[in-house]
C-alpha cells in the first residue's frame, strides 16, 4: 500500500521526504480546475496523481486507491462534503489539504475540525502545491505521532495502576508486604513467559469475575 510513505521519519532539518511514488487522490468536480491542479501536482517528483470518479464518494475512492495525500478542490465552500471528510479521517486518516477559491473563516473551522491538514484560498491559476503538499504531510505525520505518544503514555499509565492494584489485591488476600508481591507477580510472569502487567491484568479479571459470580 501507497501509505507507508507517511511512516517515514523526517528528513534533516525537519524536511518532508517526497521521494518514491507518492500517491495523489484528486478529488474536484470542475474538470479545468483538475486539469490545471493535476499539471501542478506533477511537479513532485514520482507523484502518482489518481483523481475520484464522478458519482462516488470519496470515502470509497480513499479504500479504493489507498492514496498517502488527498486534494480536495472546492469552487466554492461546500459544507456538505466535509461529512465525507469526517468519514475519511476516522476510517482512513490521511493528510487532507483543501483548495477553496473564497474566504470563510467559519467553513475553514469546520473543514479543520473534519481533518484537513491544509486549508487554502486560491485563484484558479493555484500555487506552487509542492510546499503546501509537503507541509500538510508533516503536519499529519506530528498530529499521528503525537496521538500515538499520548495513546502509549495512557496504555503504559493503566498498566502501572493495573500492578498496584494487583499488588494490593496479593497483600490482602496474601498476608505479603509490597516487595514481596511485587516478587511474586514477577516470578508468575516469568514462569508463563508474560510481562507483569499482563498478569496483574488477569489476575483484576479473574477477582472480578469472582466477584461478579457472588
């Protein structure tokens, strides 16, 4: 699949590594504004542009074509495509940007809150997209692993209480002080080939389907 190329660390200085086939979904019902966004997207090197087919939408072409970025170009704001754009970013997160040719600052809000990576105002001539594809790409790449930090920490944080639990739980049933339970836990682990808190985690379910049977 076209998407491990967001899985790639950053360049040197924080630059955005576009080389290899970068796979461009281009979504835009105006057929000469395509056409004049499609020659500029054939400026990034290997760029392999595919554009939405007319009549679908653009959650079934994002499944389709698996692309690593999708362009949307709107004509004008159009608030109900950001429903389709919602869908996107919670079943196949990639980096969204947008072209509008107007300014609204309240569809720029909500077409941030649905998953856009890169909100712009254009004239039909466009920019130089290069840059702007390059920045929203980072821009997803921070926002993904920022969300995998905070996931890690909040897994690694339930774990911690899932052992304190546990050792309490082994100090009252067991008559054991804290190192002790903490040893026993650990020699439990390592005689079923488990991390601790995989232990400590079945043993607060087995106690609570215990419990619950009561």
């Amino acid at each position: 699949m076209a998407s491990h190329l967001l899985d790639r660390p950053a360049g040197r200085r924080g630059t955005v590594d576009l080389s290899g086939h970068l796979k461009v979904l281009l979504a835009d019902c105006d057929a000469e504004r395509a056409t004049v966004l499609e020659r500029r997207l054939r400026e990034i090197t290997d760029a392999v542009i595919v554009r939405a087919p007319a009549g679908g939408t653009l959650l079934d072409a994002v499944s389709a074509e698996a692309p690593d970025v999708i362009i949307v170009d709107m004509a004008r704001p159009d608030r109900d495509a950001l429903d389709d754009l919602r869908r996107v970013s919670i079943d196949n997160p990639r980096p969204i940007i947008m072209f509008v040719d107007r300014d609204d600052r309240g569809f720029m809000e909500d077409a941030i809150a649905a998953g856009v990576s890169s909100y712009n105002v254009v004239n039909a001539a466009f920019p130089d997209v290069k840059p702007i594809v390059m920045a929203a790409v980072a821009i997803f790449r921070k926002h993904r692993q920022v969300e995998a930090d905070l996931h890690q920490a909040r897994a690694t944080l339930l774990e911690r209480q899932n052992i304190d639990r546990a050792k309490a739980m082994l100090m009252k049933q067991r008559k054991l002080d804290e190192p002790q339970a903490y040893r026993w836990l650990r020699r439990k682990a390592m005689n079923e080939s488990k991390r601790i808190a995989t232990v400590a985690a079945e043993l607060l379910a087995a106690a609570n389907q215990e419990g619950s049977g009561q």
